[in-house]
DNA sequence: GTTGTTGACTGGTAAGACCATTTCATGCCA
DNA sequence: TGGCATGAAATGGTCTTACCAGTCAACAAC
C-alpha cells in the first residue's frame, strides 16, 4: 500500500527535479521486503508483470528489470507461460576466502588444503585445454619471472602472473574467478609473511622456478598427470616456504 | 568478435523451435567474461546500450536486463548521458558462482566442473578425516533421503542435506563455506530446471540413492580412493540427470 | 469419466519513441 | 590566447505497443 502511494503519480512530471533513484531498484527492494516479511511466500505466485505495471504505475521494462535482479539474487524464478514464483531461501550469495591469522599454522594449513586441490585441478585441466596462446602467455609470464630473480627483486608479481595464466587456460571462467579471488587472499598473507622477514630468501627463488618450469613443461606436452603432479608438488613445496618465512 | 559472432542472428528466429536459454543470461555472462579476462579492465566504458543491441543482435529491453544484472553484481555502474562503466571490482572480496542460464549446455558443463572437482576433493578429504559423529549424521540424511523417496517426495533438501554432512566431514571451514555457495546456486538451477518439466522422474531417484550409498560405503571403510571414486560418478551421473531435466 | 480442443493469460522479445543528463566541439567574448 | 557560454549529439532511463511461444483451465466431444 505504502508502496503505491509512495511510487505512483511519479515524481518524473514534477517539474521541480524531486530525486528518486532507479525506479526498478525500488520496486526490487519492495517485493523483496514483502518476500523477507512473509507476505509473499515460498511457492507463491507473484501478481502477473502487467499487474505490477498497474499497481506500481511503471511500464512494464521497469517491472521486468526490478524482476531480473530479484531473478540474479535467487529470490523469484519465472516460468514463461505461467507466471513468476518465490523459490527457496537462502542467500549463501557469495564465498569469500576468510581471513585467517598468518601466525596460526593450523588456519594456513586449511587455507592452502583448498588452495592445492583447486589449482592442481585448474593446472590439470589447463594441460588438456591449453592453447598456443595460452602457452605463450604462460610462458612470458615464466620468462618474466626469471628476470626478476636475476634481477633481485622478489618477483611475486610475477610468480602471481604465471599462476593466473595457467588457470586461464582452462578456459572455465568459474575456476578463473574462484583462483583470481583465491589468489588474491593468498597474496596478502603471502606479503604479509615476507613483510615479517628481512631476509630475502632469493635462494629458494630458483627453487620454486625450477618447480614452474616442470609445470610449464608439462603443460606443454598437454600431459595432465604430470601437470598436476607438478602443481601438487609445487604448491606443497609454496606452503612450506610460508612457514619459512612465518618463522 | 568471437562473442558477436557467437551470440548474433541467434537461434530465436528459426523456426525449428531451437532451445535458447535467456538472452539476457547469456549476454550478462559473456561480458562478465570479457571484464574477468581482462578484455575490457578497470574504469572503461562499455559500448552504449544501443551499440550493444546490434552486435548481439538483440533488443535494447535484453541489453539493459543484462547490464541490470551485471550491475547488482556490482561489476559495472551506469551513469545517465554518460555510460556504462567497469567498476573497481577486487576479486579479493569475495566469489560469487556466477548464474548461467540453465538451458545453456556449455555453461552448465563449466559449472559442473568446478562443482565436480570440489566435491570429489571434498570427499576424499572427509573419507581420510571423517568422525564417527560425521558417520552418524551422513547415514541419518541417507536414510531420510531414503524415507523421501518411499514418500514419493523429490527428496532434494534431503540430497542437499547429505553432500553437506560429506562436506563438513573434512573440518576444513573454507570447503564448508565454498560448497555451502556452490551447492546453494546449483540447487537454484536444478528447482528452475525441475519447474520447466512437469514429469517427476521419481525413477532417477533410486540410482541417486544408490550412489549415495556406495558414496557412504566408501566414507566409513575410510577409502579414499573409493569415496573419490564414488563422488566422482555419482556428480559425473546428476549432470547428466539435470541434462534430462533440461530437455 | 476421459480425452481433445480451444482460448485467455503469461513471460520473453522486438521496435520505436520521448526525456533529462552528460559530453564535447563550436564559436563568441574578453 | 584563454576562458566561457552554447547547442547539438550521444547516452541511460522510461514508456508504449506489439507479437510470439508456452501454460493452464474450462469446455466440448466422445
């Protein structure tokens, strides 16, 4: 009822330039609120588009873009031909790597558990989709490490960029978005860690390029055992270097 | 160019009644794609809504509902007589398994690979670690999946119910919290494509329990090798169901 | 009672038209 | 030359109308 009142006879004629924001935003947020309320419930039927035209006094663009974002947000799901219904609650809507403490061994231990097993899948897949391109790209961004370690500078740009090149390579945006967010996390704990040190450690540098090197390799003969082998080996070798420079 | 391409002249006006699945769906996931890969980054404008109509080939009224959904994700920010532009994204902050439309094949086999591969890790991991508390609260959602389907009920809180137990049989809070997302948003598709089909397909059940089954066999001998094993076939077989859903 | 058909209703999409704002090149003025 | 008004073009936001294909229930025929 508030709602009508509150959005009909819009304020788009008056010319004195009232400010309301988004239309459809406004309708979203009221039926998701009668849906939070209960006023709407699970397995109900919304009115028809056309009715929410008229009870909002908008064109129905509006109604169907207010609709697509309840759509996005997993609150309603439409069925051509019938109508459109409240599905199921709970907005577990994102994931997010929790921050744990760099001093607690046990929360790294976790963390990179589910590090390991997602990018060794990532570098497995990558062996068997991997392009050209992405071999090119993959090994640019290997190159580029090397130079930095010649260079002295610690590289982990770089090492970051080579990681992401790979995972690239399978060419499944969801593994791509995961380890991007994934990744992310890692670095800070990682700069975090080295933030703690004074020394560099570049020796273990050539390490962890020989273990990218196996990997590239692998991926180059598009061999998926070895890749992931590699990975594995890699990774667990990464983790044990945090705790090096954890301590 | 890949993309216009891919998505122009589509298939909606052919007569033979070809599935395609939302456009908007399909329009907001290949620009996501283009913004994660980098193609277009940080502070560019995308090409007008208007542009946007002709290289996908479709009405204004679907580019907009993409960009709505693009925008509640928070990737893009439309500012009026201006444009639409790519946002500060961090991938740091958080993942959110993107919605892919459910009649699109393609998309539904890169989701189920990043499911697949966390699950069955998951799996093995709860195999090696699993308490016999985990034990008692896997046999308890096997059995009331059991009791759903002699009730004649779809049972899919009951399945949700058991993969969870698997889950949070590893103890590693990060997998717990991924699969809980990743689980939610697929049970999302699998309601949307179960409510585009009228048949129950209460037959598919009983081989649905019976993966439960060797799945639970597996945990309680502790076999790693086994659980991944069983995981791996009982995830490989439930694409393939919701394959059956969609046709 | 069962079956088959019909027709109203629904979401999905298309196309064209305004509006208010932003943007930028133009040209005027100091 | 430099700064400032100006106006046309482009853009997102909204509205309108229209058609399509799917759904669903009432109704007719058997």
């Amino acid at each position: 009822m508030s709602v009508s009142s509150r959005l009909t006879h819009d304020q788009s004629r008056n010319g004195t330039g009232a400010r309301n924001g988004h239309l459809p935003d406004e309708i979203a947020q009221d039926l998701s609120a009668k849906i939070a309320s209960g006023a709407l419930s699970v397995g109900d039927r919304l009115p028809s588009e056309r009715d929410l035209c008229t009870q909002y006094a908008v064109s129905r663009a509006v109604v169907r873009e207010a609709l697509s974002q309840l759509k996005s947000d997993g609150l309603v799901a439409a069925r051509a031909g019938s109508g459109v219904y409240v599905t199921q609650r709970d907005p577990t809507t994102s994931f997010r790597f929790q921050n744990f403490s760099v001093s607690d061994l046990g929360r790294l231990e976790e963390a990179m558990e589910l590090l390991v097993t997602i990018e060794v899948a990532a570098t497995r897949i990558a062996a068997k989709r991997r392009t050209p391109e992405d071999l090119k790209k993959i090994k640019r961004a290997l190159i580029g490490m090397e130079y930095a370690i010649a260079s002295d500078r610690l590289g982990d740009e770089e090492d970051y960029q080579f990681h992401q090149a790979i995972v690239e390579a399978t060419h499944n945006p969801h593994f791509i978005s995961l380890c991007q967010h994934l990744e992310a996390s890692a670095r800070n704990i990682i700069r975090q860690a080295r933030s703690n040190t004074k020394t560099n450690h570049a020796d273990l540098m050539d390490a962890v390029q020989d273990e990218h090197k196996a990997i590239y390799k692998a991926l180059e003969d598009g061999d998926e055992e070895a890749a992931a082998e590699a990975a594995s080996r890699h990774l667990y070798n990464a983790s044990k270097r945090i705790r090096i420079y954890l301590a």
